[in-house]
C-alpha cells in the first residue's frame, strides 16, 4: 500500500470517528437541553401557581368566593404544565351554591375560574316546627336559608314534601321575564296544575294553572295587563291562555 492510499485511509478514519464525536456530543447536548427544559416547566418554580394569581368569576349572591380560593390554594406551587384542572374543576363544584364550573391556566403563574352559581329563585317556608325559609335555586338545589325571605325572592308555599308540585311553580318561576319575576310576592300550588302568583304591592293575583304554555301565557298575561278594559282588574286568569278571564 502506497504512502498516499495510508494517508488517504488515516484521514477517511479520523473523519469517522469526528463525525461519531460530534453525533455523541449532540445526543448528549439535546438529552440534557430537554430534561433542562422538562425540569424548568415541570419541577422549577418559574411557572408555578400563585394564588394572588387567580381570578374567580360568576360567583353570583351564593358562593364564597374565598371558599373557592381555598380550593385552589392547595395546589399553590404547582407548575401550571402540570396542574390537573380538572381535577382541580371537580373540586370547585364541591363548594356550596356552584352550578358549573371551568378552570383555564392564566400564564405564567395564575388561573381563571369561571363559574356558573345556582342563584335562588324561591323561598320555601322550611317544615314545622322551624319558622325560618329554605331558599331554592330553579333545578330545586337548596343554595341557603333566611329567616324572612330576601328582597325581590317571592315565598313559594306548596304541600311539603310535594316535589312535582314543587318542580312545577319553579319551572314557571324560571321562565318569567325578569321585570315580572321582580313583581312576584309569592306563589302558591296545591297541585302542579294550579300555580297561582300574586304580585307585590296589592297588585293582581295571576291565576297560571300549570307550566305548559309558560312562554304564551306570558305573553297573553302582558296584553290583558295593558288592555284599557282590564284596568283594575284583580285576578288574571291565564290558566287556558287560549280563552283567559279578568275580574
């Protein structure tokens, strides 16, 4: 073998085992840039939940919000990359008065929680011998209780322990437009079938029958109610809303 065909093979050699170095030291140089990286979003502090962070939506007139923040306290220090919020969701809707609930991460180090409160639509006298008033959200999920019933919520008095009765007046009450719900003193059933209302104020009593047809006796209710021949009527009856009566 010539000296030139030696040299030749020596350097083809040393090339080798340069390009076998340069591949073991870049094997190396991305096995430790990604378990760097797996420990700067995994383990290290840098994008770690803090709960002066977080940012609670929704709560309505029910839910503590500082119950909610206690919640997610118990994961403060956690990197966000591995926070599991759904887990963390199932543990909100575990607080009194949360209807539903959603958590996004906020980065780098917050959450936003945003809830949907079971707000109370009816106060429900609570049975003997306690005076006081169960207050009652539309799904009729106690969401608290009172002594008198608060502003603007109307007493529902039905047969205690009547839940299809009960079902019923709420389902009414959920329907009514907001400026009429506000009008409604209290509502009374002896069946789910004779849902009756009165309205604050000495206004009229509205007679409604059951909760089929809410939405048309609704609108049958606000034509009679600004008709000139029904001025001073005190009773509306709205139960066949097809042929209602005023007197």
């Amino acid at each position: 073998m010539s000296t030139t065909s030696r040299e030749r093979f020596a350097e083809r050699a040393r090339a080798r085992r340069n390009l076998a170095r340069r591949q073991v030291l870049g094997a190396a140089g991305a096995l430790l840039g990604a378990g760097g990286l797996g420990w700067l979003l995994l383990v290290s502090p840098v994008l770690a939940l803090d709960p002066a962070q977080v940012e609670v939506t929704g709560a309505g007139t029910v839910v503590a919000v500082d119950q909610v923040l206690a919640v997610v306290s118990e994961r403060a220090g956690t990197p966000l990359p591995r926070l599991d919020t759904v887990g963390l969701r199932d543990r909100v809707l575990e607080v009194p008065g949360v209807r539903e609930a959603r958590v996004v991460r906020d980065w780098p180090h917050g959450l936003a929680v945003q809830l949907v409160s079971r707000e109370p639509v009816a106060a429900v006298p609570e049975a003997a011998p306690s005076t006081g008033l169960v207050l009652l959200d539309e799904q009729g999920v106690q969401v608290g209780r009172a002594d008198a019933a608060p502003a603007g919520l109307p007493v529902v008095d039905v047969p205690v322990g009547d839940e299809r009765t009960l079902a019923a007046v709420l389902g009414v009450l959920e329907q009514l437009p907001a400026d009429l719900l506000a009008q409604v003193e209290s509502v009374s059933a002896r069946t789910q079938d004779t849902v009756t209302m009165q309205l604050r104020d000495g206004g009229p009593r509205i007679d409604w029958g059951s909760a089929d047809e809410t939405p048309l006796k609704i609108a049958v209710l606000a034509a009679l109610r600004a008709a000139p021949a029904a001025a001073g009527a005190t009773v509306f009856d709205v139960s066949a809303p097809r042929m209602p009566i005023t007197r």
